[in-house]
C-alpha cells in the first residue's frame, strides 16, 4: 500500500506541475497581450463604413447600408505616412516633383471658331418707290465695291413726278413748297447731292442712281436686271469688311471667366506665322444643350480685307486671372470617379496621399481650393506607382486630411463626418 501510495502523490505532484506551467504561461501571455504597445498606445481615431471608407462616424454601430462599421487606429512610430519606398528606388522610378505655389493664375482658354460678316455694318439696300431695276452695275455675290461706287439705276415715274414738283417750286419762289417738295425727295432716297444737282441743272433723268455709300462687299443679290421692284423689295446686302467677328465657342465652365474687352489672339491656317489681335465682343446667354459650350462672339480688326468669312481660325483668349491662389501643375491631380487626390513627397522615401478640391485651369496649371499649402512639394511623375502602392493599404484609401502631408484639406463627404484629431493618423483598418 506504501508503493501504492508513492505512487499516486507522484502522479498528483506531476499534474500539479503540469497545471502550474500551464497558468503562467496563460498568465504571461496575457499580461503580455494586455501590456503590448499594439493594444496600449493605441486608440480609435472613429469608425468608418467598409464599402464607403469617405464615411467617417463618432461611434461603433452600422452604416446607412447596415453594415458594420469599421474602427481606425492611430499609428504607432513616429514615421505615419502612406507609402514608404527606398531612396534608390525612387531614383530609379524617376520621381519628380513641383512645388505647391501660391500666386496669379492666368486663364488662357484656346479654342478654335470661324470668321464672319461683322453684322454691325451690314446693309440692307432697298428702293423707297417702285419701278424697274434697267442698270445692275453689281451682278455677283463677292464683288467688292468702293465708296461713290453706281450699284443700280431705276426707272421710277414716282420719282421723275417728284423731281419735277421741285423744279416748279424752285421757279415759283416759294419758300415753303421748296423746302416742302426737297424733303420729299430726301424721303424718296434721293442724296443731298443729288438734290443739289438737279437744282443746278434743272434737268429731270427718268433713271435714278443709286450708289454706294462707302466701301463693301455684296453679300447678297436678290434681283436682276430688268426686275420690277417696291419699297419692300430687298435688292441687295453689302457688308463693310474693314472688321470682321471672329465666333467661338468655349466649355461651359470657362464661360463665367470671360467678359467684354478681354483680348484675343488669333492664327488661321491661311496665313502661318501671323497674328491678329482683337477683343471680346459679346458672350452670348444661352449654353448650347448638346455641346455644353458657350459661344463667344470676337471682333478684329482686318486691314487688307485678308480676313474672310467663313476661314478657319485658332483663338487664345486672354480671360481675366485669379490672383492669390493656390494652384500645383495639373499633371499632378489623379482623377478617379468622384476624387481627386495627389501624392505628396514627405522626402526620404516618404509619400502621404492626399485628397485635394481643384478649381480652374490654366494651361499645365490647376487651382487648388483645398487639401494643399504653398511650399509643399507633390509628385508629378510615376505619381500612379506610388498610388498603387499606397492602395494596397487600406488606410491610405481613406485618405485622412489629418496626415502630415495634408494641410487645410477640406472634410471628406458623408454622414457623420469628422476629420480626425490634429497630430494623429489613420493606419491599419484592423477589424474585431
């Protein structure tokens, strides 16, 4: 029985070990689980939604799509950026950046449109009693015609009874019915000159000329020769080219940049190498509903008459510029759907992705609203590569405005939105 009993305190002083090993390990590595700095320095920044990360929430619960949400810590290190790539490699990446500046941005918008009649000096050439056009001196749409130049002659007995009603009050002496039948001459469309000289000569011409007033081109021909015509007869239209408008047409967003005066540079393939300058004329109100664009009317100057309607035109408009504003080069911004955002060099390998809202653009140049602050430095080359590796941390996709990175950004949109708190970064998703 002794045998026995030595036997059994052994096996019970074994379990006893066993089980005493056993709790200190549990009990080490609890404490140890409890005490480590994964647990203990950090804490939750807020909670996120897993199919909306934009969605920022003060506390535990579901999404508006009843999903659970998701906590985000703060990261532990001093090093929070996004992505961090070896110095060597982003020599061999070719990374280059730009400074993040502040200042004017001009707004040069270049688009292309057409020369047209400036309608400002059209003219509509009509007889003001009927008879018959028996002269046409301008028989073809295009001819150019100089001031004094004959256009037509008619025959209008209209006319010849008006011419001898005023010669009979010239030989009458009566001031009143002189002067009575010279206005209707005038109202007749005879010139003063005209007047002038059938009182000189006192001879009555049963063909009437008509004339042109100053220098033009026929625009249009509506009768020949020999055609019976009224006051309401439109014979011809001439156009003065010693200024044409240019048209164009601009994207809508850009139309509330333009306004009248601003100056126009304008080359046509007509004659390379030459330019013209001109000005704002008129921005139309109304945007075209298939286009989305805005058409602009230009007005230029054409010494020569070189500019002829319908040539084809490129046109830089000189609108007017935004002064004291922040703006980066625009091959810095990705676009992806509904965001914009860039990668911002922290240097030594260091790279912080950042959202940003841009407003206009100039050129290579884009305006930044928010996100970003002079003397910065984004990334304009392999700026992809390194975004691609930040997507594959899911922190980096949330994109905090909060990171050392990103200054004055604007709060990203959606239910319950907070920026986290100044100083502190979103790393690892990590989900209980």
């Amino acid at each position: 029985m002794s045998a026995k009993r030595a036997a059994t305190t052994l096996v019970l002083m074994g379990l006893a070990l066993v089980l005493g090993i056993g709790l200190g390990l549990w009990w080490h590595g609890g404490a140890k689980e409890a005490a480590g700095p994964g647990k203990l320095q950090r804490k939750i920044l807020y909670w996120t939604s897993p199919m909306d990360p934009s969605q920022h929430f003060d506390h535990p619960g579901k999404d508006t799509m009843g999903m659970k949400l998701i906590p985000v810590y703060t990261k532990g290190g001093a090093d929070q950026s996004d992505v961090r790539i070896s110095p060597t490699v982003v020599n061999n990446l070719g990374v280059r950046t730009a400074e993040v500046k502040r200042g004017t941005l001009a707004h040069r918008i270049v688009t292309v449109g057409y020369v047209a009649y400036n309608e400002d000096t059209l003219v509509s050439v009509n007889t003001r009693a009927a008879g018959w056009v028996e002269r046409l001196a301008v028989k073809t749409e295009g001819d150019r015609v100089r001031a004094g130049q004959l256009l037509y002659e008619l025959f209008s007995p209209k006319l010849a009874t008006a011419e001898r009603e005023y010669l009979t009050a010239l030989r009458g002496g009566a001031t009143d019915l002189i002067s009575a039948s010279r206005e209707r001459l005038r109202a007749l469309g005879f010139t003063a000159q005209q007047i002038k000289t059938l009182a000189g000569t006192h001879r009555i011409h049963d063909r009437v000329a008509r004339r042109a007033e100053g220098p033009a081109v026929l625009t249009s021909l509506a009768i020949r020769e020999g055609a019976y015509v009224t006051p309401a007869t439109t014979i011809m239209h001439l156009a003065d080219l010693s200024s044409v408008w240019i048209l164009v047409e601009v994207n809508e967003g850009d139309a509330a940049l333009i306004a009248g005066g601003q100056k126009a540079v304008a080359t046509l393939d007509a004659f390379p190498g030459r330019k013209w300058e001109g000005r704002v004329d008129y921005v139309y109100p109304d945007i075209n509903p298939v286009t989305r664009t805005a058409k602009v009317r230009l007005r230029f100057a054409n010494p020569g008459q070189k500019l002829q309607p319908n040539m084809f035109a490129h046109v830089t408009l000189l609108a007017k510029p935004t002064h004291n504003t922040v703006y980066i080069p625009n091959q810095a911004v990705i676009r992806t759907g509904m965001n914009q955002r860039v990668m911002v060099a922290l240097g030594g390998g260091r790279f912080d992705v950042c959202p940003v809202k841009t407003g206009l653009e100039s050129g290579d140049k884009v305006q930044v609203l928010a996100g970003l602050q002079p003397g910065q430095r984004v990334v304009v080359s392999a700026q992809f590569m390194i975004d691609s590796e930040a997507n594959v941390n899911a922190a980096a996709l949330r994109m905090n405005t909060a990171k050392p990175g990103c200054r004055a950004g604007a709060p990203a949109q959606g239910t319950g939105n907070r920026p986290p708190p100044s100083g502190e970064d979103e790393t690892g998703g990590d989900r209980p």
